[in-house]
C-alpha cells in the first residue's frame, strides 16, 4: 500500500513539475505569436496615423492610442506616457517634449513599417521594425536598416509594449521609456519657468 502511494505521488509530481516547466519556457511559435502583434499593430496605427480626421483634429496619434488602447502597453510604459501627457503645457509658443511619434519613430505620414528579426532574451522578445515608402515590397522595405526595436512580453496570454529603442545608424540610441521621462522634466521645467515670468 505504501509502495502504490509513494508510486502515485511520484507521478503527480513529475506531472506537475512538466506543467510547470511549460509554464516557465515560452513555447517556440512565441516567437512568431510576438511578431504577428507588433505587425498587426503597426498595420492599425499606422492607418490610424493617415487618417486625415485625427490629424485635423490636431490629436497626437500616440496618446490617442494611449487613452483608448491601454490593454497594449505595460504598466510601467503606460505610467510614463500619461505622467508625460500630464506635464504637457497646454499653449506653449515653442515645441515642448518630443517632436516625433515615438512608435512610429517619424514626424511624417506615408511609410510603410515592416517587423523584422525577433529575438527573445528571456520572456522579451525584441522585433526590428524597417521602414519604407508605401507601395514598395515587404523585402526591399526589409533590406533597409532597423528603424526600431520593439519590447514585448506576454502577460495574461496577451502581448504588451514594455519599450521601443530606437537604435544606430537610424536612431539616437535612446529608448522610449528614457526619452518620457526627460521630457516630463523638460515640460515641467517649462512650465514653472513661464509661471515665475508671470
């Protein structure tokens, strides 16, 4: 009798000790999960920022995004850019912030944006982002060099934006999360500035 007991228990735990290693190691097609999110996401927002309604609203297509899609970005990202939104200035008579759309890495429209290589370092994935005209091919667009770099991880079976770098030749080296936060500052500094003046 002790010997089937003993037996059995040494059977849930292998069991359990299976189902928890598949917890802990994404599985294999994560990789491609994570790229078809970004994709499809850059398919949305980037029609989303061509629509010529938003832009005569004169509404950023980012804190639009922001506000009505808050599922899509992790806490810590989300944080930042509504403590970024908040320090704005509401009239300033110069540009304040960020003078680009960071997920789009572009201050105009009629690109197209093409997810690349990914690479998983832990539960992160990383996806190169390339850019190009609209109309050109998905592999000339993907020939040219890595605009952004895109930090995703899976919570809850649902993918989210932890950050986006925007790495050499094409970018700065800086990433997203860093730029908000000296441009909360930036914002405030403005802000406290014009009111000592008044």
């Amino acid at each position: 009798m002790k010997i089937r007991y003993s037996l059995a228990l040494l059977v849930a735990m292998v069991f359990l000790l299976s189902c928890n290693n598949k917890v802990k190691h994404p599985v294999g097609n994560d990789k491609e999960s994570a790229r078809l999110f970004v994709q499809k996401f850059y398919d949305w927002y980037n029609n989303l920022s061509n629509t010529d309604s938003l832009h005569k609203s004169d509404t950023n297509i980012d804190f639009y995004t922001v506000k009505h899609k808050p599922q899509y970005f992790d806490k810590t990202l989300l944080n930042a850019f509504n403590k970024y939104y908040d320090a704005m200035p509401k009239h300033a008579d110069e540009i304040v912030g960020l003078d680009f759309d960071p997920i789009l890495d572009a201050q105009d429209i009629g690109f197209d944006y093409q997810t690349g290589t990914v690479k998983q370092i832990g539960d992160k994935f990383f996806i190169d982002i390339h850019c190009g005209l609209q109309g050109k091919a998905r592999d000339t667009i993907l020939a040219s060099p890595t605009l952004i770099v895109v930090e995703v991880f899976k919570k809850d079976g649902l993918w989210k934006f932890a950050n986006f770098s925007y790495p050499p030749p094409e970018g700065t080296g800086e990433n997203l999360l860093k730029m908000l936060t000296d441009s909360k500052k930036e914002a405030e500094e403005y802000v406290a500035s014009h009111k000592a003046k008044n």
